[in-house]
C-alpha cells in the first residue's frame, strides 16, 4: 500500500468522521435563549418537536426592545475627548512636545557632538 492510497484513506474517514458527529449532534446542548419562536410546536408527521428547545418563549416585549436599542451603543457612540490627552495644558506646535500637567520631561537629543575620524 502506498502512502498515496494510505493518506487518502485517512482522509475520506476523517470526513466521514466529521459528518457522523454532526449527524448526531445532541440539540439539547444547544444554549437556551429567548429566540426560537416555534414553542410547543410539532411535527404532523412524525410528532417530532419542530424547535431544537420547545417552550422557550419568542424573544418579545420591553426586555426585547431594549437590548435591540443597545446593542451597538459601544463602537457607534462617539467619543470627541481623547483620554489619553486629559494632562495637556498647551500644545507647540508641529515637531514639539506639548506642555503637560505634572513632571517636566526634557528629552535630550541622543548624540551632542559628532566624533571626527582621524
């Protein structure tokens, strides 16, 4: 047996694999939410219970209203202050430190004098 045919065999049963377990996926698992509407609902021909959680009730009414109004609040709403610049007192200009509350930093430029070659 080659490895060819041996890859492609492993191959074909992880997918076969893949596809049994989401064959029989337990739907009792799923998350319980107000948002499947279907309720007591079943199935004429088989009897089946038509939603994955029967008796949950339609995500409906003031608490429905509300999460939907704030739902994006948090990257919609704008925010016209800068937190970061709460300590500047004046700003200098192009290619300048503004002037802050508190410490006075100096920065020093990193070289003062050049060495000559000799």
């Amino acid at each position: 047996m080659s490895l060819y045919s041996l890859r492609t065999i492993l191959t074909i049963l992880s997918i076969g694999f893949c596809a049994v377990s989401l064959v029989w996926a337990n739907p009792a698992m799923l998350p319980k939410h107000p948002g499947y509407p279907a309720g007591h609902a079943v199935s004429p021909v088989t009897g089946q219970p038509l939603a994955n959680d029967p008796g949950q009730t339609n995500a409906s009414g003031e608490n429905a209203l509300l999460e939907a109004a704030t739902a994006d609040d948090g990257h919609v709403a704008q925010n016209l202050m800068d937190e970061n610049n709460q300590r500047i007192v004046q700003k200098e200009g192009a290619g300048q430190l503004p002037k802050v509350q508190g410490p006075d930093i100096k920065i020093e430029p990193p070289v003062k004098e050049a060495t000559k070659m000799k």
